[in-house]
C-alpha cells in the first residue's frame, strides 16, 4: 500500500523532472532563436503571491499581442521567487521587498524591474468603535502593549491581533513601516494569505490586521485612519502614507529576448495607467517620490 | 533430432516473458527505493545542516519556547529558534484527536460487524469509505466556516486553536481507524465467538471479553495508523488552528503544528538560509516520526499475533 503511493509520487517526480528539463533546454533554445519583431519561447515567472494576479493579467495582454509566446506566472512566495532567479530555474523571481533585505540572496547577481507599488493599510472587524490611530499605538497594538480597544478610545473589546506568516512580504513592507529598530511583533495568529487574513478579520471580532489596498473593498472589514491620513493613492504617491513598497521582478543580470521584452512592456503607459491601477495596484508613473531599498525617500 | 534438441536448448517464449515480468518488477521495485533514499537523503542533509552548518545546538532547537528565526536574540547572538511550541501542539492535536476518535471508531466497527452486519455491510460500510476519500482541504474549510465560529461563541476568544484543530482531525481520522477495525473484528475467527456463546456468554460479554481482547493489536495498530495521519496532517489543521508559534496553555488559544509552520514559511525563505534550513528540520521530524509510527504497528503486529 505504502510502496504504491511512494513508487507513485516516484514517476510523478521522475516524469515532472523530465518535462522541467525538457522546457528549460526548449525555452533557451527558442529564446536565441527569437528576434524583436516576432517574439517567441517561454517566460516563467514565479514568486511573489501579491503581484500574481497583475503579473498573469499582464501576462495575458501580452501573449494576445505575440501568440508566439508563452508566460507562465506562478505564486510560492518571494523567498522562492529570489532563489529560483538566483539559480536559473525561472526566468523572473517576482517579489515584494528588494533583494537586498532578504537574507541568503546574492543581491549584487540579480537586476531589479519596478513594475508597480503596492499600498497596506491596517484594517479591522467593523465592530470595532475606531477609525483613526496614531502610529504609536498601531506600534503597541502589533507588539502586544496595548491590549483592549479601549485604551486606543473604543469600547471594552480585547484586541486579536492577526499576522501574516513571519517572511510575508506583506508583513515585511508593514512591519519595516510601522514598527521601530529593533521591535518585533508579538507571537499571534498567523494567515499566509491576503485573502485568508480578509475572511478571517471580517468574522473575528476585535481582530486587528493589514491588506494590500486591492483586497480592502470588503464586507466586514475597515481601515483605520493613521495620524489623520487616509489610506489611498493620492496619499501614497505623494509618500503621506508611508506603508507601502515596490512590486519587483528579479532577473538574473540583464535580460534578453521575450522575457526582456515583458518587462519593457510592463513598464509602458499602457500598463501601468490601466491594467496597474485596475487591479488595486499603483502604476509606477503616477509615484511622486523614489524609494530605495535602505527606505530613504526622495522626491522624483 | 538436432531441431528438438536445439528447441529444449533454447529459452521458451513463456521463460523469455518470466525474465521480463522479473526484470519489470526489479526495476519498479528499485524505483522505488531509490526515490525513498533520495527523499531521506535530502531532507536529513537540510535539516541536519541547522545544526552543523548554522551552529544551532540541538537542545535549544528541540526545547526552546521561542520560534522567530528572523529575529536575533540580543543576548546568545542567536536566532530564536525554539520549536517546543510546534512539537507540542502537534503531538496534542494528535492525542486528543486520537482519544476522541478511538470509542466512536470501536462503537461504530462493533454495530457493524457484531450487531448489524447486513444494514453494517450496506450502509456504513460505502459510507465510511467515502469519508476516508474527502480530501483534507474541505474538512479544512467546514472547520474554517463551521467549527472556529461555534468554538469562538462557546468559548470565546478568536476560536482558533487546538480544540479547533482536534475536531477537525477526529473527523479526519475516524473513517480511517474505523475501518481498519472493522477488518480485525472481522478476522478474528468465527469458532472463538461460537465458544463464548456455547458456554452461555452473552453477546455484550463474547464481544468484551473474547471478541475485543482478541482482536486488540489490530485495534492499536489502527489507532496508529489513525495518529500517523493526524500527525502528518497540514492543509485542515493549519486552516483552524491559528498558526501562532506559542506554546499552547489552553485548547482555544491560537497554538502551531510542525506541518503549519512548515507550510507557511517554506515559500517565504530563501533555500540555505537559517530560515529556510530550521523549516527543512521540522520537516525531517515529521520524517522521523512517520518512522516511529511504522515501527510502533511493527511492534504491535509482532507482539500481539495469534498463535
């Protein structure tokens, strides 16, 4: 019984192996092949669970454009994203944060595409009597100082208080904006998804939490004010709120052929004034300001 | 003469077919070990190199209450990496779910193959089987949508956490326990329930004292089997058990399994980093322990044979 399954998942690794190697060897070939004007071969892009979705739709209007062509998007995280452009087995290792703030990457290998930013608001259970906060008690709320709703002006309700898993690139973005130098955030319910934290707030009462700007519009959840400010686009392009972070995609020195001619096309006006904005995202021209990966700031 | 001596010579077209369905089997049995090598190989060389390669000390690993590996701790200059947490809530989902699960799966297998063995064969029987197949991930979401919500308006709080995790599972594993008893019931020998009632056993004590000591090392090695499942177990019970890295003080406080931590995590680091390598030693205790579970049947089988 147990020697089926295991000689099972055997030939399914043996045949997957098979087709891996059979692609790679066929994508290289087709990507030498290619020329400007009638691009074909493979993109694969993996990584990054918050740009799938653009990456795909991206994907998508570009294929329309050269039927030649086959982009191939899939999730798995940013840690996975960097190591797999790191060691050559995908074309594009998409990500939330740079490469440079991930540990165990050679940052100096990998050349970063912008290829949209992504605002995080805090949101809560609408149950919760509050909708402005200042930074300090956001800091204390996610360290476990402040405990009830009522010491940040709502009523009598303990906080729970829901993280993204440790890693996230979304609780990365967040915590490096919110929380000081040094402060880590307390030990609690952990989501490994924005979709899954945006359920589980808007049915948990008193639940405290962060999303993508995308996933805000929904039933059972609101965001909260910070010192005043509103979580939206205008607030972000001009850095008055300052959660939020580019969307890369990493490739391994300087790309070429189809893969350098997605991320060209990422990048034109066309993308990035409708289907960036579309999905919840912020095209990059829109951004008033620059933001590099030590966080300093500057005005474009 | 020298065609049939040359015939009897030669290798038959059924000796040809016999070496083939020889060289057939080897090869998928090979196959086979290979793979298991590899997989052994691999996760032990990952796992193993938290503590050679990152200098990691096996006693803060198996008993330190911590888990935060991005986070150096100001003090030893070492990553907090304490995975007492995650051994603990995940040998106490599977305990509990094992004890509640084991007196419904015996009273269940009794009803069917003592009590009412047609209406058992016909109804209970294609039922159960069908409970064994419903994948993981919608026992994950009925716990999501059924069992957090009942949990947090009985108790409380967010309505994550082991109980959570213990219901799911027990549903989880009760089809499995339950029909591998009902196989060891079944083959305890006809003439063994004859005796008892011939010397004026009544049913209930044929079944307590005959049928059920009889039939024991089957029952444990069920119940294994059962906890080797809920122990390996990670879509469902990462769904309602909370997934927070703390170490369980009561059943509906969010709590952590090795199959949860790993699952979250693994996509979020980056492979030969301490991240990364930490999660790959979970990962080769999960290995470990299947092990434990195969030789513990072992030893049941062994010991509690019929003579």
């Amino acid at each position: 019984m147990n020697k089926t399954i295991v000689g099972v998942v055997g030939i399914g690794v043996v045949v997957a192996v098979g087709f891996a190697i059979y692609n790679n060897t066929q994508a290289t070939e087709s990507k030498q092949k290619a020329t400007p004007s009638k691009l074909t071969g493979k993109v694969l892009a993996l990584g990054s669970t918050a740009l799938q979705p653009l990456a795909e739709q991206v994907g998508t209007s570009f294929q329309e454009k050269n039927p030649g062509l086959t982009i191939t998007v899939q999730g798995g995280g940013s840690g996975a994203g960097l190591s797999q452009v790191a060691n050559g087995s995908v074309q594009i290792g998409n990500s939330d944060v740079f490469a440079e703030e991930k540990e165990g990457v050679d940052a100096s290998k990998l050349q970063d595409h912008q290829v949209a930013v992504v605002g995080i608001a805090p949101i809560v259970n609408t149950d919760v009597q509050v909708s402005n906060i200042s930074k300090k008690q956001l800091q204390d709320i996610f360290t476990g100082k402040i405990t009830n709703w009522q010491e940040v002006g709502g009523q009598d309700k303990k906080i729970v208080v829901i993280n993204r898993a440790t890693g996230s690139g979304t609780r990365s973005v967040f915590e490096k904006n919110v929380l000081s130098d040094g402060q880590s955030a307390i030990q609690s319910t952990e989501q490994d998804s924005n979709g899954t934290v945006q359920k589980i707030v808007s049915t948990t009462p008193g639940a405290i939490s962060y999303l993508a700007f995308a996933y805000l519009d929904a039933s059972g959840i609101k965001a909260l004010n910070i010192d005043k400010v509103t979580p939206d686009k205008k607030n972000v392009e001009d850095n008055s709120w300052s959660i939020w972070a580019y969307e890369h995609m990493y490739t391994k020195g300087t790309p070429n052929g189809a893969t350098k001619a997605f991320l060209k096309y990422f990048a034109t006006k066309e993308v990035q004034k409708n289907i960036v904005p579309k999905l919840g995202y912020i095209g990059l021209t829109d951004m008033k300001v620059t933001r590099d990966a030590t966080g300093k700031v500057e005005n474009k | 003469m020298d065609k049939i001596t040359q015939k009897l010579m030669q290798k038959s077209e059924s000796t040809k077919k016999d070496s083939l369905g020889r060289a057939i089997s080897l090869a998928a049995l090979s196959l086979i070990v290979i793979v298991v090598i590899s997989i052994f190989t691999f996760v032990m060389s990952r796992g193993l190199s938290t503590f050679f390669h990152d200098g990691v000390h096996v006693k803060d690993f198996l008993l330190g209450s911590t888990w935060n590996p991005s986070v150096i701790n100001p003090q030893t200059k070492q990553p907090y990496i304490g995975a007492l947490p995650m051994i603990l809530g995940s040998f106490i989902v599977t305990f509990l779910a094992a004890i509640v699960a084991t007196p419904f799966a015996i009273g269940t297998s009794l009803f069917m193959t003592e009590i009412a063995q047609k209406r058992g064969a016909k109804i209970m029987q294609p039922i159960i089987e069908l409970l064994v197949g419903i994948p993981s991930v919608v026992y994950g979401v009925i716990g999501l949508t059924v069992i957090v919500p009942f949990i947090r308006q009985i108790f409380g709080g967010s309505g994550f956490g082991i109980l959570s995790g213990t219901i799911v599972l027990f549903v989880m594993i009760l089809p499995t326990i339950t029909s591998m008893t009902v196989d060891t019931l079944k083959s305890v020998p006809r003439h063994y329930r004859e005796s008892a009632l011939a010397i004026g056993a009544t049913r209930w004590q044929m079944i307590y004292k005959v049928v059920l000591r009889a039939a024991t090392p089957g029952i444990l090695t069920a119940i294994v089997f059962g906890m080797a499942r809920a122990f390996g177990e990670a879509l469902a019970v990462q769904m309602v058990i909370g997934n927070a890295a703390l170490m369980p003080h009561d059943l509906t406080s969010p709590a952590s399994t090795l199959t949860s931590v790993l699952t979250m995590g693994i996509g979020n680091t980056v492979m030969g980093s301490l991240q990364n390598d930490v999660l790959w030693t979970l990962a080769m205790i999960l290995l470990l322990m299947s092990l434990v579970f195969n030789l513990v049947v072992r030893a049941i089988g062994r010991k509690g044979e019929l003579k």
